[in-house]
C-alpha cells in the first residue's frame, strides 16, 4: 500500500480521498474476512492523519472537529470500519484533553503526534466487570471488557475500571496497550462493522499508576468535560452519513452501468424510469437533509470546544440538542438509503462481489451502540418542556 507520508501539497481531506480511494480497493474482500486490517491502519500512521485532531503547537495538525468528522466521512464512504477506529483514535484523544491535566495530555499529544500512535477503546462504562483494588501510590485492574473498539494493533488503551470501595465509582485510565496483564482478544465477530476488532479484552492484575488516572477534571465533571459523549455522539451521525453517502455512490454508479429497464416501464434506459428517479429523488433529500444537520452540530461542537473552561451548561445543553438531532436523521435516512438501493439496483446487485449489503449490515450494526428511542425521548423533552439533554456518557 502507497504510503501517504505528510505532504504539504495536500490537505488531510485531500490525503483521506487519497488513502480512501486505495481503501475502496479491498474494501468489500476485508468486509467478508474480518480482523485487524493492519496494511489499511499502518497507512493511517504513515499518512500523518492520526495527529488531525492534536493542536499545531504539539505537533499536530490542528484540525477543527468539523474538519476532523469530514475525513471521518470521507472513510465511511468506503470502509466503515476504517472510519469508526479512526475517528475512535480522535474521541480517545479528546478523552484525554477533557478528563485529565495538562501535565498529562500535553505529552501524550506530542508523543501520538510523533510517534503515530493508534488510540484504542476500552471504557464502556455499561460493562462494570473491571474492578480496581488500592494500594499506596497506583491501582490494580481486574476484570474483563467488551465493545473495546481499535484495541488491538493500538499503542494506547482508555480504560475504565469500578472501584467498589468507593461507592463504585468509575474510574478511567490512559495506559499503553502492551501493559502485563492486558489480553486482546480476537472475538469480534458480528454482521457488521467487521473490522473494528470491537471484542473484549482482559485485564489481569494491571498496575494502574497514579499519573494514569483521568481525574483532573475528571469524567462528565464540567460542562466542558462533558463534551466527550457528545463527540462520540456526532462522530456515529458521521459515520452512518458516509456510510449511506457510499451506498448511495456505489448504487447511482451500478444504476448507470449495470441495470436495464424493466418490461413495463416504457424507459429506453433504466436511469430513465419514473420509479428509480423519484427513489434517487428521495434519497437525495434525505441524504441533504442528514448533511445540513450534521453540519450544523460540527460547527456548534467547534464553538464549544473553543470556549473551554468558559462553556456554561445551557450552551452545553444547546449543542447536545443539535448533535441529537443529526443523529437521528443520519440514522433513520442512513437505514432507508442502504436497504432500498437495492430497488434502484435490481436482482443483479444483491451478486456477493458487489458488495452493496454491507453498507446496510455495517449502519444497522453500528447504530444500535445506544437506542435511538432514548435519544428522540430526550429530543421530545426538550420540544416539548424545553428540559435540556442531562449529561451522560451517552448524551
């Protein structure tokens, strides 16, 4: 695989195009085989895009999360899976920066930006199975850990374990990936989001150092912290929009190419046909619709993360509203484009080669990661009782 080394020439959407378009390769072949797509995340290191999100002045690339979430999207079109680790690596990041002090995410920055280390996922703060035992001066993680999404092959874990002699609180931790006592296992294995590597892990015994511990400010502890689940939220609206702009892409590419009229239809040309029009019609609004709103909350996230420490909790709540809002707009019109460009397709395109099932396998697989039915709760108390979103890790 070409490597995208950094090029002052291109901008990181350019290079994401770029590293896509290698990516769309092997895309639907990966899809079936599942397991960490090594050969597509050493191109991520080498590329320079895993230090997008880290400011100039730590040797990043000072992407804004609008800019970010775009090369998120431009991932998604191709490879989901690509997409979610990635933009999993940001959301670890960002963890870091709002839950810890400066002492300890400033060198963790600079070291990602020079060294290219891959962030993996091991919090999931539903899964309370990893316990801490104190001593004097570190802690100890025990347990096991599922959904630890980019895990393996990562360089870095966020981790989270309960400490029960605290009233079970949850404590979080930033620690390297090859730590003793840490097993990765390779137990993903479900219809979608294939290469994820979203399994569980164990944690033997882990020694925890104090330095570790997020706990300055601390989880969900001010409003600006709070952003963390907001980021994750807005980073799946992405990801089910790029998922579902690729279906769109592939299937209006298919249409032309491949497909014939049917009998009835009096079309000379299948791209003429009444019925495949208004589908695309229809997709085409939903697809614009889900757009607009995602980049709306893209650009009220930026506001937010910039006012830091000043971010007060209406202004906090107001973004979580939006975010809210996209995500369910990408997630219902996501769904409805990836099952039916089959109707815009034909009988040919369900062929295995083609690959279309897995935009819809990978969107529905990805979407469940919270129900959507609490998330148009929230929406519906704030429409209607002007009751703001109360943070969560999952609002």
């Amino acid at each position: 695989m070409t490597a995208h080394l950094q090029d002052a020439a291109l901008s990181p959407l350019q290079t994401a195009r770029e590293l896509a378009s290698e990516f769309a390769h092997s895309a639907v072949e990966r899809d079936e085989r599942g397991g960490t797509p090594i050969a597509q995340r050493d191109a991520l290191r080498a590329s320079g895009l895993l230090a997008l999100s880290i400011p100039v002045q730590f040797g990043g690339l000072g992407a804004s999360w609008r800019e970010t979430f775009e090369v998120v999207r431009e991932f998604a079109r191709v490879d989901s899976s690509i997409a979610h680790v990635f933009g999993f690596h940001h959301l670890m990041l960002a963890t870091v920066r709002l839950f810890a002090r400066p002492e300890q995410w400033q060198p963790w920055f600079e070291l990602t930006a020079r060294k290219n280390w891959f962030w993996g996922n091991a919090l999931n703060p539903l899964d309370t199975r990893t316990t801490v035992r104190n001593f004097a001066g570190w802690r100890e993680f025990s347990g096991k850990k599922s959904f630890c999404s980019g895990a393996s092959d990562s360089q870095m874990l966020i981790a989270s374990a309960v400490d029960e002699s605290a009233g079970g609180k949850l404590l979080i931790a930033a620690i390297p990936s090859s730590r003793t006592g840490i097993t990765l296992h390779d137990d993903w294995d479900n219809m979608g989001q294939r290469q994820t590597d979203s399994g569980s892990a164990t944690f033997e015994r882990v020694r925890v150092e104090e330095s570790d511990l997020l706990l300055d400010p601390g989880p969900l502890s001010t409003p600006f912290a709070c952003l963390r689940p907001l980021i994750a939220q807005l980073h799946f609206a992405n990801i089910f929009l790029g998922i579902a702009q690729g279906a769109f892409e592939e299937a209006r590419q298919y249409t032309l190419t491949e497909t014939r009229p049917w009998f009835k239809s009096g079309a000379t040309q299948n791209h003429q046909d009444p019925y495949v029009l208004g589908h695309y019609g229809d997709f085409w609004v939903g697809l614009e619709s889900a757009r607009l709103l995602v980049e709306h909350a893209a650009g009220l996230l930026d506001k937010a993360w910039a006012k830091g420490s000043r971010l007060s909790s209406a202004e906090r709540g107001q973004v979580a509203v939006a975010i809210a809002t996209a995500k369910v707009a990408a997630n219902r019109h996501g769904l409805e484009v990836c099952s039916k460009v089959f109707e815009v397709t034909g009988a040919r395109a369900t062929h295995t080669a083609v690959g279309l099932d897995r935009h819809w396998r990978n969107l529905r697989t990805q979407s469940l990661h919270d129900p959507l039915d609490y998330k148009l709760q929230e929406l519906g108390d704030w429409a209607l009782n002007q009751n703001l979103p109360t943070p969560t890790f999952y609002s």
